[in-house]
C-alpha cells in the first residue's frame, strides 16, 4: 500500500490491521519531507529521532493489542509556533529567533502524542505569523512558502502546513489561525482547512500573536481527517483559561440525503477575483443539490476595522521585546522590519472601542448565524498569487468580512477545494458555523466532498 | 531553553539591544516633531501621532521608511474613525469579561 494522499481512516486501518507498520509510516513521510520539503520550502525541523522513537513506541502498543485511537502511528507535522521539547528548536518562522528551544510541549503536541501520532517535522511559517504586517511571500526564515499547485505562493501563515499536507509530505498538520492562517494556506494548496471555535483548542505553548484571536486547527486531505484530528485536540486545559470545559466529540455520522439550510451574505463574493467568483457561483448550483441558500444581509458594521485594531494592538504588546529593542530589524520581509513602529499610533480609547463593538458582532453573527447551518462564501477572495506579487499592489482591495467576522467572532469556519484557475491553481469554498459547532460545519463539507472531487485531486509531485 | 510555565522570553533574539529614546510627552515637543508648514495651523492627529512615532523610532529607520511609516499611521487613523463613527451606549461593554481571582478557589 502506498501511504501517500491516504485519508487518515484508511491509514488508521492499515495501521490497526498491522498491514502498514508506523515505523515505515514514518520513514516514508521523513524521505518525502527530506526530499521534496525544500521544494516547497516547507520544513523548518526534521524530528526524525523524535518520529522514530515514536513510532517505534506505537508499534509495539499496537502489537499487543493497544490501539490508541484512529490518530495511532500515524505521521504529521506541526507549525513552528507550537513548542516541542528535547532541544528541537521552535523559531516563530523568524530568523532573529532561529535557535529558540522550549523545555517541553504545547498542549497540543502533547494531545497528540498521546493520541500515538508521530511527529515528523516542525512546518515552515510566515514570521510571527504575520503579526508584523507583511506584504510579501518572501517573509519568512525559511523563504517563502510555496504550493504544490503550480509554483504559487502557499499562503500563509500556516504556509508549510498546507504545502506539506498538499505535496502528500504529511498525511496532516496543525496549524494556527488569528485571521485567515489556516484557511488561506488551504485555499492555495488544494486542501481541507479547520478554523475551530476559539477556545476549543487549548493555546498553551504555541507563540501568542492576539490572545484574543488566536486559534490552533487542523489541515489535512479531507473534512473528515480534519474532525478526527480536532477530536484528538479539543478540551480544557489548566494552562490555558480560555480553552473551554464543552466536551467535544467528533460526530462522523452520515450526511448522504442530510438537507442543509446554508447563508451566503448578500454580495460577498462581489470582491473576489473573476476566477474565484465564478467558481463559487458554480459551487452555489452545486450546493443547492444538497441545500437550500439564502442570501442575508448583516448589519452595517466596520467589521474589518474592529478585527484589525484588536489584532495590531495585541500583537505590538505580545511583540513589545522584540519591536521596542529594534530586534524586528533582522526579520525577512523588509516592511515587517519598522510597520509594527505605527501602532504607537493606536490609542488605548480605540482598542477598547473595539472590544466593545466586538459585542456587538458576536450577537449579531449569531443572531444571522442561528437560522442556518453555515454561512458559504469563498474562502479567499484571490487566487494564490506569484512569489513576487508585493500584496499591496493587488489590482482590487483584499476585503475580507467573513475573516473578520468568523475571527472575531471566534466561529469554526472549514476551507475546502472548489476548484481551479485555467493555470491550475488551486481555489476554496468555505463553511462557517456557529460557535461551539465544528461538528455541524464538518458535516457540511463532508456532504460537499460526498458529491465533488475537488478534494481528490493531486499535484504533479513525484 | 524557555520553560513554558514561566513568562517567555526569547533567548534566540539576539540582535542589537538599543534603548528606545522615550522623549518627554508634551503636546509641544510632538507639535515641534510634526514640521508644520503653517505653524499657526493645529496639527491633525494624524499629524501629532506621526510625530510621536517618529520620535521614538525615526533614529532606525530611512527616508523611504519613515515615508511607509507615515502611511501606516494614516492607515491606523481610517481604522479609529471607523470604530469612532459607531456609537455605543454607555453600557455596552468590551466583550472581554474580567472576573476576580483567588488561588485557592
């Protein structure tokens, strides 16, 4: 059986059926990642000892007959915002931080292994995930991330989770999301995204860019693999106040002949490009085979504004070391060397506005949310642009209210293939839910891939 | 190594450790900073802000940098007269709840 672009149910049997051994698992994922990461310049870290020892470890459990789950012996990789102890460096994408080591892991690492699933690799990232204000591909330590789809920018900031699980280097990844990380890597590499609800995930130990807004999910081939990783994930956690006590299980349950009631915001693809328009236009002929959509009007509100004052504030103080000691110099991306210097400019009055409108949004999404089973819209309005594309020079303004709405909002959205440019680029239909109902939005995009097979293709990799 | 139960601080950030200059705050130190054509003239907050940040951070940056700084802080004026063109009732409160704390509760 070859491993790669397996679903992880099908791994997940293999493994438990002793026909693939994690041993080999793992040896073939640290030969992808070795070979083809840097073509993708996806891979900040190789944990081979690490993965080895692990796997090893879940052989042997599962040859007595413990079987962990369905995340047992098999391979992923994480963002390099998530700490790993024994001396495996953890860099925040950032050269100035190359050489940072934490004594022990994040939560979310430590879920994992505890689940059986073997550490491969710790994934490239755009630096401090964005939280400078970067403009270009080019912002990272390890270059800029790039897709398996056509040579394009991965996006970011997840950037080497969504190239590594679209070149098959990693059956998934954890990444995180403050506003747009993890779906805009799915979106350009042709792959399944989860943004959970914030607080169901646990952040301790992953690089804090807006405590307010940051959230860890998964990226893997399907909405399904993306439900049994978040199930492996969720929960409270005594280091982490916000993770919440809601108990999550991942219902997998049958969605063939399931109706949907789905939303879309009037005019919310309005500013997307031509090619991505279109394309949600046909997912929405599609979509209606399987439910009804509704076009809704929300409030008139700064969406994007509130979001974005929440975020560079809290960023400039979660960042405060290293841009008052000029140490944001020895970044990549020239502009992430001196922009965060302009939120001296926000005042105090101004966050805390924000933080009040955010009120105002949350009931307001949930009010328009309550009458579906999610919101559909794409899930980035450009298609993966070129590696030398200066974002700010893009012919139409980067609108985003379902980013800015669904993050500070704190609601689960899933990114999901939905088609390809005419140069095959990958583009991405997104689902967004109510708070607290990843298992609603999961079955959604689980019923979109039952009738698509967007999901299903593969790039010129090997 | 950075222990996660402590407040991290990153060791790996080895660059140049400059003290920032913090210039005494005063609405005439920032007015002289902002280069006002018309000095009669009140200077906007853009203006004024862009002085301050100028002041702090003008000694690391070049021409063309302060010029995009200038545009970021424009930028941050568009997003402070979005929030301020919404008016809020005096109990509506940030969606950010404070709750007293004891150790041993």
């Amino acid at each position: 059986m070859n491993p790669v672009f397996r679903p992880l149910r099908e791994l997940s049997d293999a493994v438990r059926e002793r026909r693939v051994s994690p041993v080999a698992l793992a040896e073939t994922f640290l030969e992808r990642l070795e070979r083809l990461g840097p073509r993708y310049n996806a891979v900040v870290t190789l944990t081979r000892d690490r993965a080895l020892t692990e796997a090893r470890r879940a052989e042997g459990e599962i040859a007595t007959g413990r079987w962990r789950g369905p995340l047992h012996g098999i391979p992923y990789g994480a963002k390099d915002l998530l700490a790993t102890g024994g001396g495996i460096p953890t860099t925040w994408g950032a050269a100035p931080l190359r050489a940072q080591t934490f004594d022990r892991d994040a939560t979310v690492i430590r879920r994992l292994e505890e689940a059986g699933a073997v550490l491969v690799a710790k994934l490239s990232m755009v630096e401090l995930a964005g939280g400078m204000g970067y403009r270009q591909p080019n912002a990272s330590l390890t270059g800029p991330g790039i897709s398996p789809w056509g040579g394009a920018w991965s996006g970011g900031s997840s950037s080497g989770s969504g190239s590594a699980v679209g070149a098959g280097l990693v059956p998934f990844a954890i990444g995180s999301e403050t506003w747009g990380s993890i779906l805009s890597p799915a979106a350009n590499c042709g792959v399944t995204g989860l943004r959970p609800t914030y607080g169901r995930v646990s952040r301790h130990g992953a690089m804090a860019l807006c405590w307010t807004l940051d959230k860890l999910g998964p990226l893997a081939l399907t909405a399904d693999d993306c439900g049994l990783v978040l199930d492996a994930i969720a929960g409270p956690d005594r280091h982490d106040p916000t993770a919440a006590a809601r108990p999550y299980h991942y219902d997998a349950g049958e969605v063939v002949g399931r109706r949907f009631r789905f939303g879309m915001i009037r005019d919310v693809a309005e500013p997307a490009e031509p090619p991505v328009r279109e394309a949600f236009e046909r997912s929405l002929d599609v979509l209606r085979k399987i439910a009804t959509v509704e076009e809704v009007t929300l409030a008139d509100l700064p969406y994007e504004a509130i979001t974005r004052t929440i975020l560079l504030s809290e960023a400039a103080s979660a960042f405060e070391d290293m841009i008052e000691s000029g140490t944001i110099a020895q970044l990549t991306a020239p502009e992430d060397r001196y922009q965060a210097y302009a939120r001296d400019a926000i005042l105090a009055k101004d966050y805390i506005k924000a933080l009040r409108l955010r009120g105002v949004v949350v009931r307001e999404a949930d009010r328009v949310l309550s009458r579906f089973d999610a919101l559909v819209a794409p899930s980035r309005s450009a298609t993966p642009p070129p590696l030398d594309r200066d974002f700010s020079a893009l012919q139409r303004p980067q609108r985003d209210p379902m980013g800015a709405i669904g993050n500070l909002a704190g609601l689960p959205a899933v990114a999901v293939p939905n088609g390809f440019t005419a140069d095959g680029r990958p583009m991405s239909l997104q689902f967004m839910g109510r708070a607290w109902d990843e298992n609603t939005v999961l079955a959604a995009a689980r019923a979109w891939q039952g009738i698509t097979d967007w999901h299903l293709r593969r790039p010129p990799v090997d | 190594m950075i222990s996660l139960h402590r407040p991290l601080r990153s060791r790996g950030a080895g660059g140049p450790h400059r003290s920032p200059q913090h210039p005494p705050w005063g609405i005439a130190a920032v007015y002289d900073a902002a280069s006002m054509s018309e000095p009669t003239e009140a200077p906007s907050e853009a203006d004024l802000l862009f002085a301050y940040v100028r002041r702090r951070y003008a000694e690391r940056l070049t021409a063309e940098e302060l010029e995009a700084l200038r545009r970021s802080v424009d930028e941050v004026m568009r997003l402070s007269a979005a929030l301020r063109a919404v008016k809020l009732g005096n109990a509506e409160e940030p969606f950010q709840r404070f709750e007293a704390f004891r150790d041993d509760a």
